[in-house]
C-alpha cells in the first residue's frame, strides 16, 4: 500500500461467525500466496498484541494495494473494512495511532495562555485522543503502536514547533489540567450526593457561590444529582470545572440542554477566565453562533470518523467556520463536504397560510398550587409547514410538547387533534435490549426501501450502526436512531422535542436537512424545539416563542413569521444576532458593539434586513 493509504478495520462490526472469509479468499495478493488478510491469530502468536477476537481479520497495510483495488471493501457483508487514500498533504507519521488497522490522528490543537481555543469538527475525528495527549494522560506513540512509547521522542517530534513551550511544560508536571465531560447524563452514575457536595469538593478558586448565581443552579443546590435536569446538569458541570485552579481548562460540549441565554452566559464565563486569570482553554463545540462568540480561534477537524482525523493549524473563527460550511479548507486545499451549507435570508418556504391542519384554543396546565403553570394562546398550524419552537428552559415547552401528543391533560382547552402524532422526546431513554435494525424494522413497513434509505437511514448516517444494540449507542447515535423513529411513522404532526442534542454540525445540519425534506416531500407537518438557532433557522417557516418565569409559569404565544418571532424572543434575552455577509449565516454580536447597539434601537434583534 502507498505511504498515503490506511486500512481500517470495524472490530466491532467484523463477525467472522457469521461469513466465509469472503475479504481474504478475494483479495488479490492472498490469491497469490501472500498473507496480506489473514486473522489476528494468524498474524500475532501473543494474543496480547492485538484487540478483538483471534478470528477476526488483520489487514497488511504493506501487501495491500489500496483504493485501487478495494475489492474486501466490497465482498465484505458487514462494512467492517475501509481502505483509505490520506490527503496527500500529510507528509508526517500520525501523531497517535490506537494499532494495526485502527484509528489514526493527525495534528494537534496549540494550547496558548489567554486563550480560547476552539475545536471544531464532526465527532469520531479524534478531539478526545488529542485532549488526552495535550491532558498528559498519554503518550502519543507517533504512529509507532508496536513499541513504548515515550515523552523524550515525542519532545523531539515537535522541537522548533508552536507545541514546544506547552509539551515541555507537560512533560515536567508543569501544567494542571481541568475538565467538563461531554455526556452530562452520566455524572449521576460517578457521583451520589446533593448538589452542594459536588460542588464544594471542587472550589479550588473560592468562585463557587459566583458560579452557582451566574449560571442560575441556586435552586437546585440542595438537590440530589440524580433528580438534575439536563440542563442543571449542564450548568453544574461547567461551574465544577471553571471553580477548578487549572492551567489548562478543556470543555467537551458547553451548550446541550442550555437554551440560548444560557449558552451566551456560559460562553460569557469562559472568556472571562482566559481574559482576567491568563488561563488556556480549549473548548469543543457543535453550536457555531457560540463558538463564533468565544473563541479567539479555532482549529477545523475532517477526516472520516472512526478511521482517521486532521487537526487543522489553527485559523481565525470567522474564517474557520465559514470554510467548514462552505467544506472547502483553504490553506489545506481540501475539500471536506460535497455540498455548501447556505443559509437563506428568511424563512426557507415562504410562510404558510394555506390549509389548517389544527386550530387550538387557549390552554392552561398547572402542576399544582406553587408549582409550575402554562398558559397557551390559541392559534393554527398548517398543513406541510414546519413550526419552531423556541424558548427558555423551564418554560413549558415540552409541557406542550406532551399535551399536544396527549401524555398529559390540560386544565382548560381542549386539543382532542383527532391526529395521528409522531413525538420524540427531549430525553431519549433506552432500555431494550434490541438491535438497531429490528427496532427500526418493527416501527415502518418501508425499513430497507430504497426510498427509506435515501430518505432517513443516509442522511441520518444510521447504515453503520444498524447491526448494534441500542443499549451500546453513545447519546448522538441514539438521537440519530430516535429521530429516525419519529420520521418513520405514518402521522399527520412530527413533533421533536430537542433533535440537535448531542449530534456535531455535519449530524445537526443532515438531521435538519432530513426533516426539512421529508416534510416537503411528505406535505408533512412538524413542530421542532430546539435551541439551535443554526437549526431553527434552517428548519422553521414560523415561529412559536415562549416567554415567563423559567420553573414558576410559562406563556407561548401564537405562532407567527420568523422575523417578528425571533425579534420578540432575542430582545427577551437582550442578545442581537447578525448575518455573515459570505455565508449568510447567524452570527452574535457582541454585546455592546455598534452593530449590537444599532439594531437595538432600531428593534431587529434578529438580523437587519
């Protein structure tokens, strides 16, 4: 194979029980006496050398002949195999490579005091291995995953680079690290207490009680972590980590579950502590607006999930993420996406006043005397539009979301739709022990059409998960699979309660351009929640904008045109937005600029027109 190429094997898809070896008895060297495909048995005598099962395949990387070949790619029936052609630009070995036929990662992130770096890209590309590396808590093998690895070589690699001052530090205990975990919903699993008692044992910088005010947690101080929202989950977990006295802060996903004050005051803390306390951040994020808000920089990750991932040198925000959308990396010359990703002026479809699917009247849900309260003003949804939802958390949201599918009883109003309701939730829970693909098979008579695929299963990228359980999918995975689920039932109303959860920006954009399709081929309708103004304006037609006291009363308004809507919720929370002048994409701006003090006075919250 050509120093340019890898081979990648699944391990977890590759089921030797269940083929003929059909990858080896084709492959074209093998045919002539070589053992370019044999198993991991034949290959090593010492199983400690290898992961997997000793039946499983091992691929030479030196006897196979590449993408030019690429027939195991093909004769396999599981999808186990890839053959990879590298972008020719990489001349170096990897930076860290997990072993033979696994994943490899190019390029490291350049932590620099003061500063908030971003890293931007899709998830399985690498950003956790290169946290771990930056973190010390491994030594990148430089490709070398047949012997030890050490710090001394590793010094050596990077001596004259940008990287050395950081690793050198490493190296000598110099750097103290503190970290936010991506998936919030696991911290119940590592920590039994109230949240007062997480929160003490982490208040290295005598900021906790600053925190606790600012990200609005006070509430819930004396509550056990287990009854947490996600979002007060979210919240806790960013004060615990910024309440930390590190060198090196790194933030796996600050926005999940926040609605989009909370993003802007999250994004608000981090830039505060690079720029008053000198401190180094590194901050993953899917949500581009406030990405775009609080990083000085960012580095771009591409590559092919699962099999290798680039690092980027790092790039100026703007032009950073505009290259993202647009899937063309200048300096690199490389293009990463087929497609741009545009952004339209206003709504996507002109707005919709054709056939009513629904008209609802006023509604109102208490939880009980003290306890939250709802009020709905009464309105139409149409036929074929899609309604977004936007709003604060703990506004009642997914309290409509649950009277309109008919889980809970309104107090006064009535909304016997007499429709078939699709729902998916904010919280997908699993607890079936079931592969992807019967689950799926047991829900739409159409699983495995062409037009199932083309439509849901591609977009969704569900092809190369279909065969897993459901109990062994990460959160993305699970969101993808439960959208899927939505879409594939036979309604009159799709409701999504929160589809952008743990998805990256290319899952968020195809899970968006999914919807957003199916609805127009379908004349279907949808009402989205979400708090992804990226989505939102991707995705809705009109706008449903709840305002109130977060936990105490809600009030959701009809629905009305994007503008008027996105204007009434944005000057709720005093935040202006922009649009690029190269992409057309929204943009926050910063709070008190003259552009944000200008569209203030003249009430265009959302963007000028």
């Amino acid at each position: 194979m050509a120093d340019d190429s890898i081979a990648v094997v699944d391990l977890d898809r590759c089921q030797p029980d269940r083929c003929n070896y059909e990858c080896a008895n084709f492959c074209p060297p093998n045919r002539t006496g070589e053992e370019c495909i044999v198993t991991l048995e034949e290959r090593h005598d010492d199983p400690d050398l290898y992961d997997g099962g000793p039946e499983q395949i091992s691929i030479s990387e030196e006897l196979c002949l590449g993408e030019t070949c690429g027939i195991c790619v093909e004769k396999c029936p599981f999808d186990a195999i890839e053959i990879i052609n590298l972008p020719s630009e990489l001349t170096d070995d990897p930076v860290h490579r997990y072993g033979e036929n696994a994943f490899a990662l190019y390029g490291l992130p350049i932590p620099e005091s003061g500063t908030v770096t971003g890293l931007l890209g899709p998830n399985g590309i690498g950003k956790s291995t290169a946290v771990h590396a930056l973190a010390g808590e491994m030594i990148p093998n430089l490709g070398q995953y047949d012997t030890d690895p050490d710090w001394e070589t590793v010094l050596d690699r990077y001596r004259g680079t940008a990287l050395q001052n950081y690793l050198e530090r490493l190296t000598d205990d110099a750097v103290t690290v503190a970290r936010k975990p991506q998936y919030i919903d696991r911290i119940p699993d590592q920590f039994d207490g109230k949240t007062r008692q997480l929160l003490a044992g982490t208040d290295e910088r005598g900021v906790v009680d600053d925190l606790i005010d600012r990200l609005s947690i006070r509430p819930v101080i004396d509550q056990p972590i287990d009854t947490l929202s996600g979002g007060e989950l979210q919240r806790v977990a960013l004060a615990a980590t910024l309440a930390r006295d590190a060198d090196f802060y790194f933030l796996d996903e600050i926005t999940p579950y926040l609605d989009i004050g909370q993003r802007v005051t999250a994004a608000r803390l981090v830039r505060e502590l690079a720029d008053e306390e000198d401190r180094s951040m590194l901050v993953v994020e899917h949500d581009l607006a406030v990405l775009d808000l609080l990083a000085d920089r960012i580095h771009v990750a591409y590559g092919e999930p699962g099999a290798y991932g680039v690092i980027t040198d790092p790039k100026s925000v703007r032009n950073g993420i505009n290259e993202y959308l647009q899937g063309y990396l200048d300096n690199e010359n490389m293009r990463i996406r087929p497609n741009e990703i545009t952004f339209e002026e206003h709504a996507p479809r002109e707005s919709v006043t054709g056939t009513p699917l629904v008209e609802y009247p006023d509604l109102s849900k208490s939880y009980g005397e003290g306890e939250f309260s709802l009020d709905v003003e009464g309105g139409t949804i149409y036929k074929s539009e899609v309604l977004g939802v936007v709003g604060p958390n703990g506004i009642g949201k997914s309290t409509l979301a649950k009277l309109f599918a008919g889980s809970l009883e309104p107090d006064s109003g009535d909304v016997d739709f007499r429709l078939d309701i699709a729902y998916k939730p904010q919280y997908v829970e699993v607890d079936q022990p079931m592969r992807v693909d019967t689950f799926l098979s047991s829900i739409t008579d159409d699983f495995g059409t062409s037009f199932w695929n083309t439509e849901i299963a591609k977009p969704l990228q569900l092809e190369r998960i279909m065969e897993q359980q459901l109990t062994d999918l990460s959160g993305g995975e699970r969101q993808r699979v439960a959208i899927a689920a939505c879409l594939s039932k036979d309604a009159d109303l799709y409701l999504l309660d929160e589809p952008s959860a743990h998805l990256d920006v290319e899952q968020r954009v195809q899970a968006t351009s999914a919807i957003r399709r199916y609805a127009e081929n379908h004349d279907a309708t949808a009402m989205v929640i979400d708090h992804d103004i990226y989505m939102i304006d991707l995705l809705a037609d009109r706008l449903m904008v709840f305002d109130g006291e977060p936990a105490d009363h809600g009030h959701a308004s009809k629905p009305q045109d994007m503008r008027s809507g996105m204007n009434d919720f944005l000057a709720d929370l005093n935040i202006t937005f922009r649009r690029d002048e190269r992409t057309g994409r929204p943009r926050i701006n910063k709070p008190e600029s003259q552009l944000d003090r200008e569209q203030k006075r003249a009430g265009e919250y959302y963007y000028a027109p």
